[in-house]
C-alpha cells in the first residue's frame, strides 16, 4: 500500500477549493488516497511571516481574476464570495469533531471539507454564521445541533489547535498544500508536478 | 497577424529563466512572437508592495527546492548559484542598449537574455561583476567594450527606467509575468493557462 497523500487546506482558501475537487480523483488513479487536514491558514502565515497576497492592491486584483480563470481551467463553477475571506474556524471545528468521532471519521469530515468549500464559493454560503453553518450540516445529512455544539467544544478547539501546530511543523505556510512521499507541493498549480510524481516518483 | 506576448523577466529571477527556455517556442506554435522586457524586480516589487519570496525562511527553503523540481520538470539544467539574487543592472541595460541600437535590435536582446539566465542558472556565470558581463558579451558575439559603455549611458539608463514603469503600469509586480491580449499571467507555473489560451482563445 502506498502511503497517502496529506492535503492541507482551509475553507477560505479558493485555490484550496479547486484543488479539493481534484485531488482525490488524482490520488485515486494512483493508487492512493488522501488525508485531509483543515487548518486555519492565518496561523500558518503568521508562523512563516507570510502575507497574504490579498494584502496588496495590484497582487488582489490579479488573484482574483486568476482564481476565477483557474477554476474555468479545472471546468469548475466559482462565483466570488461577496464577502471574503471569511473565519473558517467553525467550519475547521467541525471538521475534526467529525474526523474524531467514532460515528463519522476522516471520511465523513473530507465530506463535509469538499461540501463546505463547494458551498462558499460557488453560492456563498458564509460558515462563519449560524444559519450557514446549520444548512451545510443539514445538507451534510448531519445532527445540527451535535455540529453546534462541537464548535464550542473544548476538546474539538484543541484538536485544531494541535493540527495547526501539525501544518507549521510539517512547513506548510499557505493552502493548498500536499506532502507526496515526504515531498511538499504547494498550490493547486503544482497539479502537475504531483501527477508526474505519482505516476513515475521523483524527479 | 495575431498581436505578440510581453514577457516580463528579470535576469535574476529563476522561474524567468525556466519559462525563458519555453516562451518563444510554445508562442510559435500558435502563430505568435515574443516581446521580451527585461525589468528589475525589486522595483516592481517596491511599487506593488510586494516581498520576496526569499525573505521568509520557510518560504525561501521550499522556493529553492522547488524552483529546482520546476527546472526538472521542464527537463532543464539547473545550478543554484551560490550567490542568489544577484543585482541585474548591468545585464538589464545591455538588454536595451540592444533592443534600442540599429545594429542589433530586440531578437539581439532576446538571445542576450535567454543567454544571460542560462549563464547564471547553470553555470552561476555573475552579471553583475565586470567580467562575468564580458564573458556573456564576448559568448554572444558583441562588441564587449561596447557593451560596457552601455552600462554607463545615460539613455540606456532612462530607457531601462521606463521599462520598469512600464511594466508597472501593466500590472506587473513579479516575474515571470505574461499579457496575452490583454490577459495577465503570472508565473512559470501559468504555462498550461498560457498554452490553452493560446490554442482556444479566452477561456
């Protein structure tokens, strides 16, 4: 069995929603599969020094047409959240309740991780608000207020804490990122070189 | 006849140079030519208030492994050079002073440029020392005392001065940067958006 493919992501992070809706069909014709980490990118570039490219005038203006553009390149829908980005903390929250819990478990919270960023950025639906976070649960064919309540979770809080931690350690400083076989990639425009990675193994 | 790409570089970008060894030729097979700019990142950089990629640890140490995973891919020879940025003044000017002269002209320019990153990325042949740029003069068969006076002109100066407001004008604030009728793409990494483009018009 070859080892999985770590993919770092978080749920304000456009090209982070591209890439989720590629690369476990990639994984899979590989023969791989993928485990998914939500973490909240601000600590991520706060431990590097990074900034985010939204950050400068000119550098936000190119982003977001090429994140429009690369999302056409994929063949996937995007509309541009109104407002973005968005605190994605309860969503990460939720995302490790589920990944925990005996009941549900990584599958089930790589689920919720492609529903949620499906959700924000093709029809807006801010899980920063209760009622947004309440539909996405709902759809999810999830105990609503079981997902409510582990935002608040002390345990969930740490978890995500801890997988943070996990990212930074790992060197991940902006999403989305993956690990191959040791080997980091980041950005959904590394598609490629992961594809040549996983079809013929290190170059 | 279909209107040229820009393509923006600067001698001491290394992702310029991987796309300097394919921009000419994916442009003629899609019936077009490339206007080459060399320009000085730092300016572009300072203008769009940008910062370097290499000015974060984290950042810097996945940048260098995977500039040279993106040489490799490419299937092109890669050599950090042990000194890294270096200062592109000297290599920039003779690009103009080449452009601009009767006797030589932008396809001159052109194969100083494509010359001048493949000296340094390869053979860490430094631009910015005295002979270093006779080297690459007397390799690119120019007249090298020229070349040298070059540097010193003060029109070369002032033209090399508005190529860099130029580009920032046109949005520039990295390297390597493409317009395509109209269209910005930043980045080696955006040759795949380039390509179908291209192939299929806007897309």
């Amino acid at each position: 069995m070859k080892p999985p493919i770590d993919f770092y992501f978080d749920f304000t992070s456009p090209y982070a929603y591209i890439a989720s809706e590629w690369v476990d069909a990639l994984a899979a014709r590989h023969g791989r599969t993928v485990r998914w980490h939500a973490i909240l990118l601000g600590a991520a570039f706060q431990a590097a020094g990074v900034t985010s490219p939204l950050d400068t005038p000119v550098k936000r203006d190119y982003s977001l047409r090429d994140i429009r553009r690369s999302a056409r390149f994929e063949g996937l829908p995007y509309r541009q959240p109104e407002r973005f980005p968005f605190s994605s903390l309860q969503a990460a929250r939720v995302f490790w309740w589920l990944h925990d819990s005996p009941g549900h478990g990584p599958d089930a919270a790589a689920a919720w991780a492609r529903a949620g960023l499906r959700a924000y950025f093709t029809r807006g639906l801010m899980l920063d608000e209760p009622a947004g976070l309440r539909t996405l649960a709902a759809e999810c064919g999830l105990d609503v207020r079981a997902a409510e309540a582990a935002c608040a979770d002390a345990a969930v809080k740490a978890r995500l804490k801890s997988a943070n931690e996990q990212a930074i350690a790992a060197g991940v400083f902006g999403t989305p990122f993956f690990v191959v076989d040791g080997e980091p990639f980041w950005g959904n425009d590394r598609k490629a070189q992961i594809e040549r990675w996983l079809a013929r193994g290190p170059f």
